[in-house]
C-alpha cells in the first residue's frame, strides 16, 4: 500500500500526527531516501524531547546506514544545535521535531551539508517520491556495506560557538526570566547562558513533549501570558520564550510587554553591522516593519526585501552574502551560522545591547520600534483569488496607492501599508498591516479586513 504524503510533507519540512499519519517504518524510509537524494556518505541525526522523537529519529538513522551512510547521532537537542553540528561536521542533516505543534504531532527538518535548506524546490519532493515508491514495492536493496553509528555530544560546542559570536563578558548584571515551554529551551540555556553575568529565572524547563503547561509556540499572546506576570513579579530586565524546538525566541520587556519581532530584527540588525565595519545586506521579509529597512540604511548596510518563508531567506542570504536576516515570524538568520536561523544567538545580542547600557529595553527598543503593527490576522476565505482581486479593485483609482505582487498583494502610500497573502496550506488570507500612529493603522485593518471577508 502506498503511503498517503499529501498531509505529511509540507513545503519545508516533514510534519504529521504519530502514528495515525507516519510512524517508524516509513521514518526508516525517510532516511534511506534522505540519504540517496542528498548522496551523502555521512549524516548527523538530533531529536526533541517529543515522545515518539528518539524511536523515530533510530528508525531513520536505520534506514540511513543500510544505504551505507555513516550516522552521528548527537541526540537531544535544539534545532539550530542541529544546524551547528551540520555546518561544523559538513554533513547533511536530520532533526526530528514538530516545533509549536502539540503534542501527538513530530516531523523531520532537512538539511544538506553546511545546514543548507532542503525544502519542495531542493529535494523534499523528491524524497517524498522515493517514499511513496518504497512504500508500494518495498524497500530499496541495501548497500555493500552497512553505515556506521556513532553517538556525539555538541552542545557545549555549540555554546561556545554562539558566545564566540556575541561579547557578554562585560555587560552589567541582568535578572531574565526565560521560559522554555517544556521544549529543548530547557536543555539549551543552562549551557549557554552558563557563567554570564545573568540571573536567570527558569520557566517549565523540564523536558516534557506533552506540554503540560501551555503550547510552545510564544508567537500566540496566550503562552506568553506566564512569562509576562513572570517578569512583572520578579522585576526583571527581560523576558525569553522559546519554541518547542527552541530556534525561535520571543522577547519580553521589563513591563512585561511582549516585543515586535521586527524590532529584535532592526537591533540585531544594527549590531551584525557594527562588527562588519558598518557594510553588509541584511534580509527582510515583506511584512517586518518599516523600522527594519530604514535602520539597516541609517547603520551604513543594504536591506533586501524578500517573501515570507525561511526558504526565501536562506536563498537571499546566499544570493547576496548577507550577514544578517530576520522575519516577523521570531526567526533569526546569521552568516556566521552557516546563513542558518537561531534564536539563541538572537537572545545573546538582545542580552548583550541590554547589558552595555544602564537604560530598560523598553526604552532602547524605542529607536527600532517607530510605527504600529496590526499583527498577522487570519480569514478564512472561500475564493483566496477573489477576495485579492476585490482588494486590488478597492484601491485602483487612488493615486497616492502603490501596489506590490512579491508575495500576495501589498497595498501602500506614505503613511501605512498592508499585505494580504494566501497560505499554501489552509483556506485563509493572512492580513499584516502598518502605520505611523494606532488610529491610522486601525483604520486600514478594519478597511482591508472588510474587503477580505465580504
């Protein structure tokens, strides 16, 4: 019988309900036709603390060395310490994980060697063929000679890789409350924030895939609500939530509001081209704020506008060289982490721009953070194309209106914009919207929220 991908394999990654959807057998053929597409001869394998996460991340290493690949298994660990052991290593890799998603969920995210992206365009589709193939007529005749296997532990390396990267010696003392959400934050931080002048509070850092305590997924206000009473009822300085798998970080303010991830762009962004001599192109999405681009220009760098997706930034980060990219989505790319997205090292510059001056982050954030954001707002629609068209329809006979088609239809004059983008997976629009003051802002949202679900 063969195998039902259609649900499974998504436009960057593997994700599925275990074992209703996927279960060991087909991870074993996942990793045989990992291994066959990206023709590597050695691989590296990491895992959450998810339940089912070690038995699959065994079965695909299984199917790996009978196509006679050599596997490294640096078992638990975050996403972006899978990343580093691709990139350190040079070799493909394989890290089982389902990220925010709950509990019954896993998936596999795809590496080449030096954490290059495999996503639908750079060889999913073709491992998903493989899989589909196998599944049908049977597993592929092993190899001559059978891979090997070998355990490795990186994560003090991978520690000191990151504060290699970002200068914490001499900042002043911070009180930071971090949640971990029960995911791999929780094995990460005390590693890397070891021996920093930091007193950290720690959140739900028990390794729990269950999530007994609120989802991993701090973009959704709900799980951020512990971490900002949290911060409040300790006076910190800060406020850290990670994701389940840990590469993405949420930032909390010392009043315990949550930060825009377009201003965490725009700082990290400043000081990427302060260690670069003032040069360098940074990457943006199209839907980071107006603060991103015009601090990039006034800190002497290039910014590159590019679509939403992480695919779409690592190929612009190769494209151009840049030395930094960031989303609106708390996903951070860096050149000198193989052009690959952590939040950790995030985290540390966040830290770090606190640390060396004396004033709270609200106030540093102030010169990043210039205009009011909607937020992503989601519609379920009937016709994606229709509504669009109505959209573009709406605003045609203005004259101070531009339009922009890079990623969906992005509306703007001089004083607001708004994108509206479909979602490859689910029958929504997704509305983003900006302005230089909240009534403005308000206004446009309600205008083109209208418009989209008329």
């Amino acid at each position: 019988m063969v195998a039902d991908l259609s649900q499974l394999v998504k436009a960057y990654d593997v994700r599925g309900v275990v074992p209703d959807q996927w279960d060991e057998p087909l991870a074993e053929l996942f990793g045989a036709a990992f291994v066959q597409v990206t023709d590597a001869d050695a691989i590296v394998i990491g895992h959450d603390m998810r339940p089912s996460s070690p038995g699959l991340a065994g079965a695909f290493a299984r199917g790996a060395q009978a196509r006679g690949a050599d596997v490294t298994l640096i078992g638990l660990c975050s996403t972006d310490q899978l990343y580093y052991a691709s990139g350190i290593l040079g070799v493909p890799g394989a890290m089982f994980t389902a990220s925010h998603n709950p509990a019954q969920y896993n998936g596999i995210k795809m590496c080449r060697a030096g954490a290059a992206p495999v996503g639908q365009d750079t060889g999913l589709a073709e491992i998903r063929t493989l899989v589909e193939q196998w599944s049908e007529h049977g597993a592929p005749a092993p190899a001559a000679t059978k891979g090997a296997f070998a355990e490795r532990d990186t994560l003090t390396d991978y520690a000191a890789h990151l504060l290699g990267l970002v200068d914490l010696t001499s900042i002043r003392p911070l009180k930071v409350v971090v949640d971990a959400g029960n995911g791999m934050g929780g094995h990460t931080v005390p590693t890397v924030f070891e021996g920093l002048p930091l007193d950290v509070v720690p959140m739900y850092f028990e390794l729990d895939g269950t999530f007994p305590n609120h989802e991993a997924n701090p973009l959704d206000p709900a799980n951020i609500v512990d971490l900002q009473a949290r911060v409040l009822a300790e006076g910190a300085d800060l406020g850290l939530a990670f994701d389940g798998d840990a590469d993405r970080c949420f930032v909390v303010d010392e009043r315990g509001a949550g930060v825009s991830p377009s201003a965490v762009t725009a700082l990290v962004a400043e000081r990427e081209l302060a260690r670069n001599g003032g040069k360098g192109t940074v990457i943006h999405n199209l839907i980071t704020s107006w603060s991103v681009p015009e601090v990039i220009r006034e800190n002497g760098g290039t910014p590159v506008r590019t679509r939403v997706g992480h695919s779409f930034i690592k190929a612009e980060m190769a494209e151009h060289g840049a030395i930094f990219g960031g989303e609106h989505s708390a996903h951070y790319y860096f050149r000198d982490f193989w052009n690959a997205d952590t939040g950790m090292l995030a985290a540390l510059h966040v830290l770090a721009a606190l640390g060396g001056q004396d004033g709270t982050l609200s106030a540093l954030l102030t010169s990043y953070d210039r205009y009011t954001g909607s937020g992503e707002i989601n519609s379920t629609v009937a016709d994606q194309a229709d509504r669009l068209a109505a959209i573009r329809a709406a605003y045609a006979d203005r004259e101070d209106v531009t339009f922009d088609e890079l990623d969906g239809l992005t509306v703007a004059t001089a004083d607001w914009w708004f994108n509206v983008r479909a979602s490859n997976t689910e029958p929504l629009l997704r509305l983003n919207a900006e302005a230089r003051d909240e009534a403005t802002m308000a206004a446009v949202r309600d205008a083109a929220l209208a418009l989209i679900r008329a």
